[in-house]
C-alpha cells in the first residue's frame, strides 16, 4: 500500500500528512476533480458568508 513509504516522526499518524500522501499518489484526473470540489466548496462557503454579512 501507498503509506508504506510514508515516514511519519515518531509513528504520529498525522492527518495532513496522510492527506499529502494521498495527494502524491493520486492519478491525475483524482487531482483534478478533488481540487475542482475542494473550489466548490470553498466558494459556496464564501458565498454563503457574503450573504449573512450583507445581512
């Protein structure tokens, strides 16, 4: 498995670092859709804050 080759210090099994690792071996379409839906996201959070502090 890919995290087989994560090193992590002193066996902390560190979300982030999963995510980074999980990124590095993503294929690219992966990258692409997970970064597409990460905007999304993002941006509808943001919008969604624009309106309540237009409120």
């Amino acid at each position: 498995m890919w995290y087989e080759n994560v090193r992590f210090e002193d066996n902390v099994t560190d979300a982030c670092s999963i995510r980074r690792a999980e990124w590095r071996f993503m294929s690219m379409k992966e990258r692409i859709i997970d970064a597409f839906l990460r905007n999304v996201a993002h941006s509808s959070r943001e919008k969604v804050r624009k309106r309540e502090s237009s409120w």
